[in-house]
C-alpha cells in the first residue's frame, strides 16, 4: 500500500486498484466537532458515490465508525495538471459541462468542483471528492456550484480561461432563469473557494 495523497482533507491510499480515501483529525478543530464532520462527510461521500450517474469511481466500501472509504482507482491524470497543454480542451470541456449538467438534473450539487477534483482517463471526466456535496433542487444551489467552478478555472488556468469556462457553460445548456441566477451571483461575488476548512 502506498500514499497517493496527503489531502487538506484526507490521506489518499492506493492498493492495487483501489483507493482508500480515510479522513484524519484536524488538530486545529475542536474534537467534537472534527469527528462529526469527518462522519458526515465520509457519509455523504459514500451516499453520493452510490447515487450519482456521471462517471465517478465505483464505491468498493465505506466504514463509517473508522471513517474510510474504498472506491476503484482511476488510472488517469488529475485534470489540473494537463488541462493547459490539452490538445483537445474544447471537446473535454463540453463533456465537463454536460456531465455538470446530469448531476443537478439528479439534485446533486457537488460543492467542490475544481481541476483538482476531476481525473482525465481515455478522454473521459471522472468526478471525485463528494465530501461537500449536497441534494438540492434550488438553482441557486446550482449557479453556486458553477461559479466555483468558474473561479477555480480563472485561479489555476487564467491562460485558457475565458474560452474554457465559455465552452463548459454552453454544454451546461443553462436556461434563461439559470442565466439570471448566475449573474446575480457572479455581482455578489461573496463565494470563497474551499480549502481545507
Ligand atoms: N478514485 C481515485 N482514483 C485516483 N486518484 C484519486 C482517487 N481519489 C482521489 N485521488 C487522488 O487523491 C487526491 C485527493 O483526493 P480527494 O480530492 O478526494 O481528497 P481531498 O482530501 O479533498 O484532497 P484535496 O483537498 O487535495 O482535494 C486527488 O486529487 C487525486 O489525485
Ligand atoms: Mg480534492
């Protein structure tokens, strides 16, 4: 077994083709309260990781008492890390905005959505990290889930920015009530991307 990661949130485990994902205190929280959210979260991973319909790796297990998680590893490149020198960014954005799209038809906000949360195999998008996902209908739940995910862009790829968030949001296909939502919350501009918490 070996460490993939040393997570804000977690210690990343592989073992052959399984990824063990197992929360561990947070000295700096309240002990109380850092167990309930590594519980909640573990949870809610799980629960998410069993419902949603986009590509994601499959969960092998949960052990919600130790607070880990196995799920298959996904043999491919974190997105982050090549989404600049993509030869084909446009068509991987177009499956980033449709595959977004499928998870709020299912009410599944993902809470997290970054580069850094995406893994590119065979040309296809795998989704991870869902310990901040939610269920809501509300579109306002939905247009905060996207402008994360346009400011993470803006943040960690600004050169291809602008043509990349365009072509992910085109293949969001939002409607004209989501577009309203959207620029109202683009004016408030109050959001903060997560780390670590
Ligand atoms: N199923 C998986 N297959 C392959 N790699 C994975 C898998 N799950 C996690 N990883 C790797 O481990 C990293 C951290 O996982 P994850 O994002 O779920 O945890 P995290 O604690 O939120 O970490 P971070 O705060 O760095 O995003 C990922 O960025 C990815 O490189
Ligand atoms: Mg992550």
């Amino acid at each position: 077994m070996e460490i993939l990661q040393q997570g804000a949130e977690a210690v990343i485990y592989k073992d052959k083709n399984k990824v063990i994902k197992h929360r561990i205190k947070k000295e700096y929280r309240i002990n109380e309260i850092d167990e309930k959210l590594r519980k909640f979260r573990t949870k809610r991973e799980a629960k998410v990781l069993e419902k949603i319909d986009v590509k994601k790796p499959k969960l092998i297990s949960v052990d919600n008492k130790n607070m880990k998680i196995e799920m298959e590893f996904i043999n491919g490149d974190l997105l982050k890390d090549i989404f600049d020198k993509l030869k084909n960014r446009k068509e991987i954005c177009i499956k980033i905005g449709k595959q977004i799209r499928q998870m709020h038809n299912q009410n599944i906000i993902h809470g997290d959505l970054t580069t850094s949360n995406m893994i590119l195999k065979n040309d296809e998008i795998y989704f991870i990290d869902f310990g901040l996902s939610f269920f809501s209908d509300k579109i306002e739940d939905k247009a905060v889930d996207l402008h994360l995910l346009k400011q993470a862009i803006r943040a960690k790829h600004y050169k291809v920015f602008y043509e990349s968030f365009e072509e992910i949001f085109r293949a969001y296909h939002p409607d004209k009530e989501f577009m309203k939502r959207f620029e109202k919350v683009e004016s408030r501009g109050r959001y903060k991307l997560r780390k670590g918490f």
